[in-house]
C-alpha cells in the first residue's frame, strides 16, 4: 500500500434507504490515516452520532454528493481535501479520486467480513504486542452487517482468534449478545441501563436454570428468544408465588426493576458460561496457558464491563487488550487496520490513548483563567464540574475529556449526577484513579485505561468513595497515567493531596438520549441548562451564569444532519427509486435479511413473492426462504437493493 493519508468508513449510501429510515449499519464512523514506509497513524476519529446528535447513529446518506460534502468537511478540520486521499475503503459506492476501485476490500472465504474487523481492532491495535505476544481475541455481538459482505449469514457469524506473535488462526464461537438484545426487547431497556441494574440490585432468587442454547448465527435467536422466555416465565411465577424472594434490602428497587435484576442476572451467568467455554476449548485447542495470554474482547458484548472483569479474575489472563471502541462504532477501526494489514506487511501501529476525536477551540466571548489542580479541587469539593478538554475520547465511554467529575466520597455526588442526566438513581457512576494507585483500591491487576472491566472494590475503601461502588461491590475502573492525560492526572494527584483518595467521579457529558456532547457552544447550553457552576474548556476555568431558564432545554439536531435529510418522496422518485411502493416497514424487512435480495424489490412479481414471505413470522420466513432460493440460487437480480 502506498504512503499518504486514506479513510475508513463504516456508513451506507441509498436513497431508500435514507427516505425511509431503514437501517443498515448503526454507530457509524470514520477514520483518517497516514501511513509512511511501515509507520501507520491514526489521525482523527469521527462517530457520526456526535455530529448528528442521532444516538447509534444509523442513517444513511442520500447520495453520493451528500456523503462527499460530509467527509469534505471533517477533512478540512484537519486542513485536508478529497485530493489528498489515495484510498477510501469501507462504504460502498465511496472511492477517492482517481483510487483504483479494486481497493474496495472482498468478503474472505469462511468469515464474516464484520466480524473480521471487530477482531483486527482487538488484535492490531498495539503492533508491537501483536507481534511480540500471545493474543486470545473473541469478536462477539449480535451479528454481522451485510453491506459489503452479502455471503455474510452463510459464514461464521461470531469469531475467535488466537495470536502467536502475528501468526493467527481464526475459529468459529458462540456469541451470548443476541441474549442481551432480546432481553432488551422484552424489558425496553438498552443494554447497558439493563447492565447497570444488574449490578445495582443484589436480589439473586434461588432458580435452576437450563443452559442457553448454543448461538452460532443469527437464526439460533429463536431458540434463545425460547430460552428467554422461559426463565422470564418462572421468575414471573416466583414473584407471583414468593414476592419476598425479589426484595432487595439495599435499595428501593420497584417490584418490576427488582424482577428485571433477577433477568439479567440469570442471562449474566449464562453469557458467563458461554464465553468461558469459549475460552477454555481455545487455550486447550493451541495448547496455552492464561498467565502467557492477553485476552481481547471486541464487539458489542464486549461492552459487559461485568463479565469482562469477571473473565480475567477467573482466568488469570497476562493482561486485557480492548480498544474504547469495541462496538460497532470502532468497524472503522478495524477496517483500516484489516486494510493495511491484508497484504502481509508488518506495520508500526499502536493506538495509545482513546483521544482521537474532535477538537474545538474556546469562543472568543468567554473570560476564563488557565486551570490550576488546587482550583480544580476546591470546585469538585463545592459540586460537579463540567470537563471539556483536547481532542475527545472515541467510543461509548466518556474517558476525561467530555465529562462531568465529581467528589467520590459522598453518595450525594451520585444522585447530583444522576439527576442532571435524569438517570434512575441506581445508575452507578464510575471511578477515574491514579493508575499506580489502583491496585491499593481496587482488585484490578493491569491498566484499565478504557473502563471496560468492573472489578470489586476493595472491601475497607468502600465506605471511602461509596458514590463509585454499586450495590454489590463492585465498581467500572478507569486507570489514568500522566503519559494518557497529564492535565487530569495532575487534578487527580492535587485531589490524593487533599482527601486522601487518589479517585473522582467520572460520567459522560450529556443529557438522556443523547450522544456525548463533542461540540463546545452546545456544552456551554446544557452546563446552563442543568445549573452547572464552572465548566473547564481546554485547560481554562469559566465561572458559568446560573440564572434559571435562561438557557434552551432539550436536546437539538446537530450540523452533521445536514448531509443526512432524506429525499421528499415524489412521484418522480418513487417511480425511480420504489415503483411498487413498498412500506418503511416492508422495506426493513427487505433490507434486513440479505437471502431477500435474490428478489428485486422494483419488480412487480419479485414484490408479490416478497409480500407473501413478510406475512410469515421471522421465523416461518427463514425456513421458507431456504426452500424456496434452493432451486434458483441466491444471484437474482438485487442490485436495485442499494
């Protein structure tokens, strides 16, 4: 591959897609890279659910031209244009000027291109432990995007594989995320609110359960839905029979949040079970030991920060390798990783810190003197700070650069944080600390840089820090360093100095339903909105105007939605675009099952065959689609799908 700067991106192009919000790829993003000789470069990392304001961002552009303007305009951030490209990779129907179209990356034979990806960020994002080390990497979500790779529900969908010093075979696994997605579904309730109540609620009835079934693709669902349904069944037979078996005497849990804990803890252990098989059919299969093996996890699921940390306590792992964006938010990572890589070259590559994302600069309007640590202290002492400093964190997790810090020894930091994000009050909050100060605080062994383990806290500082410590003792670890963020290590040293805790409060910087805030004017609207004294900007301090209601409420569009309007539905366009005028709902179907596209959805007869499939359920359609394409193939018309 030549030197220069190309993207990664994960997005989609149609106009059907757009006009009828259909999603085909969620949490969006894009990534800039240089590379030199072998030396790559991460140069900035966009998610387009911070310029959008979309949580999960799953739009679609309209057009091409709307998806060039877009990427124009994040290029010209970092003094950039299209012309300086060499190479996009990853969206279909994208390319760089003049690129050879062949760079478009192939689906490979026997792994789901998605999956691949999700394993390449895990296992490439420190090149000098890729080659030096031993890498246990498990790519589990709840399944893999069919954009570029239309073969993909005919792969393995969820994928291991283990690392010897570069040399890595890939196996099939089984993912447990599908069990979290439809516990979702059945409790309306995303998964990481369903997480944190888990921890929260130490109500635990005394239930045997069967074990799940094994989920292998996307079609096991319906056994897992079967499976799900049945410990929802007699755990609501339990709380109709013994409701004193859901009392839990630490908290003032409803009756329903206390029947939803004992789900998730079920489904907790089951997921436990399932990747732990995982783990110990890899390490016999390549004969290792987990002191001589970093375990990786990547993908959604990787997201449990419970089960993360309960996997290298029960297993001993030499260390745990995870970059910030594990979820679908980081495809763009490993896309241009799996592409610098494909070839066989060794790179020079380590990602370091998660600060990859925008920057801003301070408005010109506001008065504000350079932020001293002792300041610092004397504001977390009085209440929660707004912190907005450099370029922002990528992935899910705020990380200390779009964040609210608070006072960790008081629970009434956690409720002020709770209320300002109208968060149920069970919502745990997590810890920043001193990295060379964890271990004394925390049963955590290794960095944790990216709050992706929950680990317990150790028993005599619980009573010291209880705004950071769920219910059932356990606490989502974020270990700073000066080398990762010098400034907020310095607020955390002053902070040691004064208290004699080396920890703060740690939350993201934004309201309900909203993306982390990655824009500093809108910033300065929600710090007035929830009443927030002073907000630190880039190193400086700005004492902030209280007055109630002088600020707008609610959460508003974002610039980058501009490049995402869908298309006014006009005679003229549907008759190009959607001529037998299917519904937003029949066309999500269609998009969502890659078998449909043996059927071309502008044809009449294609279009009456596909009406009769979406009549059944999910389930009957599966089973009739394998016998109805064997007889035709699956390469029929379809390209009119994007």
């Amino acid at each position: 591959m030549r030197d220069g700067y190309f993207l990664s991106i994960y997005a989609h192009v149609c106009p059907v897609a757009a006009a009828y919000a259909v999603a085909r790829r969620h949490d969006q993003a894009m990534a800039l890279w240089r590379r030199a000789g072998n030396h790559l470069t991460l140069v900035r990392y966009w998610e387009f659910e911070r310029l959008t304001g979309v949580k999960g961002h799953a739009l679609s552009f309209p057009d091409e031209q709307s998806a060039y303007a877009f990427i124009s305009e994040a290029l010209a951030s970092e003094g950039l244009t299209l012309d300086d490209l060499f190479m996009i990779v990853g969206t279909p129907g994208l390319s760089a000027p003049n690129e050879n179209r062949t760079a478009e990356p192939k689906p490979v034979e026997g792994a789901a291109y998605h999956s691949l990806c999700h394993l390449y960020s895990g296992l490439t994002m420190d090149a000098a432990l890729f080659q030096e080390e031993k890498i246990l990497c498990l790519a589990l979500d709840a399944g893999p995007d069919h954009v570029i790779d239309q073969d993909a529900w005919n792969k393995p969908h969820y994928l291991g594989a283990f690392s010897d010093r570069g040399n890595f075979t890939t196996f099939k696994v089984s993912s447990p995320a599908i069990l979290w997605a439809l516990l979702r579904e059945r409790c309306g309730l995303a998964e990481g609110t369903l997480m944190a109540l888990g921890s929260a609620s130490t109500v635990a009835p005394a239930l045997n359960f069967p074990p799940p079934p094994v989920i292998a693709s996307i079609d096991d669902r319906f056994a897992a839905s079967d499976w799900l349904a049945d410990v929802a069944e007699r755990l609501d037979h339990l709380a109709m029979t013994s409701p004193e078996a859901f009392r839990c005497p630490q908290g003032r849990f409803s009756a329903n949040e206390s029947r939803i804990a004992a789900m998730v803890k079920v489904v907790h252990d089951a997921s436990f079970g399932i990747v732990a098989r995982t783990i110990e059919d890899a390490l016999e299969r390549f004969g290792a030991r987990p002191g001589q093996v970093h375990l990786s996890m990547v993908g959604g699921f990787a997201l449990n920060c419970a089960i993360n940390g309960r996997l290298m306590r029960h297993f001993g792992f030499k260390g745990f390798v995870a970059p910030p964006v594990v979820n679908d938010c980081g495809i763009a990572l490993g896309m241009g990783l799996h592409h610098a890589l494909q070839h066989g070259e060794r790179i020079d590559f380590r990602l370091g810190t998660a600060f990859h994302g925008r920057q801003h600069a301070i408005p010109n309007r506001l008065d504000g003197v350079r932020a001293d640590p002792a300041q610092v202290v004397d504001d977390l002492l009085e209440g929660p700070v707004l912190w907005f400093d450099g370029p922002s964190e990528i992935g899910p997790r705020a990380l200390g650069h779009r964040s609210l810090l608070a006072d960790p020894r008081n629970l009434a930091s956690k409720d002020r944080l709770n209320r300002i994000k109208d968060r149920e009050w069970w919502r745990p909050v997590a810890p920043i600390v001193l990295a060379a100060c964890a271990a004394d605080w925390f049963e955590l062994d290794g960095p944790s840089p990216f709050m992706l383990q929950a680990v317990p806290v150790r028993p005599h500082r619980r009573e010291m820090i209880p705004a950071i410590c769920h219910l059932d003792g356990t606490a989502r670890v974020q270990t700073l360093t000066d080398d990762e963020d010098p400034a907020l290590a310095a607020v955390l040293r002053a902070f040691h100095a004064r208290t004699g805790v080396p920890i703060v409060c740690n939350t993201s910087l934004n309201a309900k339903g909203e993306p982390i805030i990655d824009d500093m004017e809108r910033a300065l609207s929600f710090a007035r909105e929830k009443e927030i004294a002073v907000a630190y900007l880039n190193g400086r301090r700005v004492v902030l105007d209280r007055t109630p209601g002088d600020a707008p409420k609610g959460i508003r569009e974002r610039d980058g939605m501009r490049h995402f309007q869908p298309p006014a539905l006009t005679p003229d366009w549907l008759a190009r675009h959607n001529p037998q005028n299917l519904t937003a709902r029949e066309l999500t179907r269609y998009f969502s099952d890659p078998r449909l596209a043996a059927y071309d959805f502008a044809d009449a007869g294609d279009v009456r065959i596909l009406r009769r499939l979406f009549t059944l359920t999910a389930r009957r359609r599966g089973a009739a689609l394998e016998s109805m394409l064997a007889p035709i193939g699956t390469n029929r018309a379809g390209a009119a799908a994007d």
